[in-house]
C-alpha cells in the first residue's frame, strides 16, 4: 500500500480541527505525526465542550487518525527540553500559536533551526506573521471578511450569508499549510536547506477569492461585466425548492446544458433566458420556482437522468454519508477502533493507483504515547515518572 510520506516526523503542536485537518492530510499520506498536547487538557478541540475535558467530539476522531499523542507542558523548562530533543529528531514542525509566543517560549524558528537547520517550520495563524492585523484575534468569518468573500454572498438577501463550511479554516489553516509543508520538503530534497513557513488564513482566502476581484477590476477598469453571476443573481446557476419541501441546484453556466435542460423540460422558450436574473417577483422567476416545486427532490433526481445538465440535489449532512457515490469512492468509510468500536470516517480525498494506506491508527487518547516517545529520547522509567510528578507530562 502507498504511503508517499512515510520516514518523514511531523511535531504538530497544532490545536482545533482546522489544523487538525492539515496534520490529518500529512498522517494519511504516510507521515509520522507526534501531537504535543497541554498536560491535562490536551487540545480542546478533543471536548464537546471547548472548557472542560469530557465527552469527545466526532470530528477530533475522524481529523486525528494516523497521530500520536504526547502531552507536555511547554512552559516548564524541561519540557522545552524534551521538546528539543523532538525538534532535532523532525522534519516539520507545525505551530499555530498567536505570533511571537514560539519565540518567547524560546522555542522560535531562530532557535530551533540551531538545533537542526534542515527544519521545515509552518506558523499557521488568522493574519500572518506581519502586517498591522498580526496581533488581532479571528475566526473564519473575520478571515472571509477581509479577503472579500463574505461580502460577495447573499445578494439576493439583503445581507451577507455565512457559508455552511468554514472555508479559511478548513482551506486556510487545513489543505494550503499541508501542500507549502509538502512543497519545502521537496525543495529541501534539492538544496537541503530548512524553510520558515508563514501561512495566514486570510491570505489564502484572497488567493481564492481571484475569480471576484478579477470580475470587479473588469469592470472598474474597462466597464466590463460578466453575464452570470455566481452568488444567487442568476437564473441558471442557483438552487430551488422542491415539491417536498428540500431543495436542488443547477448550475448551467454553459449553454449547451442550460439548452438541453430547457429541451427536457418541453419549454425551448426558455432557452434564451439562459443568463436572466434571478428576481424575486419578476415572471420568468416565479416560472421556473413552479417548475421546481411541481416534483419532489427525488422525482427531480430520476427525471434528471436523462438530461446532460449541471444539475445535484441538495443534500444534508445526514444524506452525505448515505450518498452512493460518495461511499463507492471511498468518501465514506469506517474504521476499526479498539477503544471506540467502528467509527464512520471521511475518506483521503484523493485516489492512488497504489492504494493510499491511510486506515492505519486511530485517533490516540490524550498523552496516549507520552511515555513512549520519551523512551525513544532515552528517558529512563524513573526520569519519565519524575517529569509526570512535576507537572511537564
């Protein structure tokens, strides 16, 4: 079975799920991740509740496969010690503290790289690690915010629409942190030099947002605007509601499928209202919300067969995970857990000729490998049970 990333250490000193996505990314392509975790809490994205340890979150099991657990107190003096040892034996080192705490931890880039400069060493945080927003707190709505995104949602509204995943969390602080770890191992295969890495969610979110900033410069420079619109403005491209209650999506941006959805639907009139915008109230609207709602969700699906169009049902959270196509694919799957009995799991969003090994751990209990990883340091029994005494495990 493939593992592209087997050999190479992750010291993941990461917490919540979307960085948990990143080194969950880096785990199942064959990487060994060591989560270092606050003695007794752990990462708090473990807890249903985000205060006190207690009942486990569902998405800390999926987003934490393929990891070790090692808790240890950061602030104590030995425990920078023991971290050390960990940094001098990695190939990356994953930090999403607010900026500067590394460094006034005495754990920094500058510092670690002395103890080995061939680190690969990612900061993953809201704003970077420059700039006049540097030291502000956010969340993924903060984030969308500035990048312009949320702004180009709800049109149809009166008000901007937070959208049901949280996009520069899971993009931002998940898959880009993976892919620039994954790019400066490469590059260090060539030059054999370390890298420092600075990866904010808010910059990722501006890359994204290229196709609006784009569309807005078009027409601020040449006066130029698109025909469609992908925010809910037209016609074509947008969800309607069903007979029974749930809703569809088509999205005909192209007019080759618009035309054979219009041809299906006996009503080749239609046909040149491909771009029309979506108004509430105005007939061309108000004709095709009927249309929808003359059929069930499922009707639509069985009538849809047949037709060459850009057209999906709107599913739940619930219906994803009965989705055969998505179980086929291996989207949806279960694991064997010792602890926990089988658990439903997402599956590695990509397909390898080779097979991807990634069903090879499950998510580790708090400090679950603490006392393990400290005997491949050299840690005797007795020194482990002092270091536990003392508060640094």
């Amino acid at each position: 079975m493939y593992q592209p990333l087997d050999g190479y250490r992750i010291l993941d000193c990461s917490r919540l799920l979307p960085y948990q996505y990143c080194t969950l990314l880096l785990g199942d392509l064959g990487a060994e991740v060591l989560k270092i975790e606050e003695p007794g809490r752990g990462d708090y994205g473990r807890w249903v509740d985000l205060k006190t340890p207690g009942a486990e979150r569902m998405d800390f099991v999926m987003a934490n496969r393929n990891k070790k657990s090692m808790t240890l107190n950061l602030k104590a003096e030995a425990g920078k010690e023991v971290f050390k040892k960990l940094a001098r034996h990695s190939d990356v080192l994953f930090e999403t503290f607010r900026p500067g705490v590394m460094a006034r931890l005495g754990l920094g880039y500058e510092t670690v790289r002395e103890i080995n400069p061939k680190i690969i060493y990612c900061s993953g945080t809201g704003y970077g690690q420059s700039g006049p927003y540097r030291d502000k707190a956010g969340h993924d709505i903060n984030y969308i915010s500035i990048a312009g995104i949320l702004g180009m949602t709800g049109m149809h509204t009166g008000r901007p629409v937070i959208p049901g995943v949280p996009f520069a969390d899971m993009a931002g602080g998940g898959v880009f942190p993976a892919l620039a770890m994954i790019a400066a191992l490469l590059g260090r295969e060539r030059t054999g030099k370390g890298q420092y890495i600075d990866v904010a969610m808010t910059d990722v979110m501006t890359s994204f947002n290229i196709n609006n900033i784009a569309s807005a410069l078009e027409q601020r420079d040449r006066g130029r605007r698109r025909p469609y619109n992908l925010h809910g403005k037209t016609l074509c491209y947008n969800t309607f509601k069903t007979k029974d209650g749930t809703f569809i999506s088509i999205g005909d941006l192209e007019f080759k499928f618009w035309a054979s959805f219009c041809r299906a639907l006996g009503r080749e009139d239609l046909i040149e209202k491909h771009y029309a915008r979506y108004e509430e109230g105005e007939d061309t609207t108000e004709e095709l919300k009927a249309i929808f709602a003359s059929r069930t969700q499922s009707e639509w699906v069985a009538f849809m067969k047949r037709v060459d169009d850009c057209f999906a049902p709107i599913h739940t959270p619930e219906e994803v995970v009965e989705d055969p196509h998505l179980t086929e694919r291996g989207m949806i799957t279960t694991m064997e857990d010792s602890t926990r009995g089988e658990t439903l799991h997402i599956g590695f969003p990509a397909l390898f000729s080779d097979g991807l090994h990634y069903k090879r751990s499950p998510a580790p209990a708090l400090g679950e490998h603490t006392a393990e990883t400290l005997q491949t340091l050299g840690y005797s029994p007795e020194e482990i049970e002092t270091l536990r005494e003392e508060g640094v495990i």
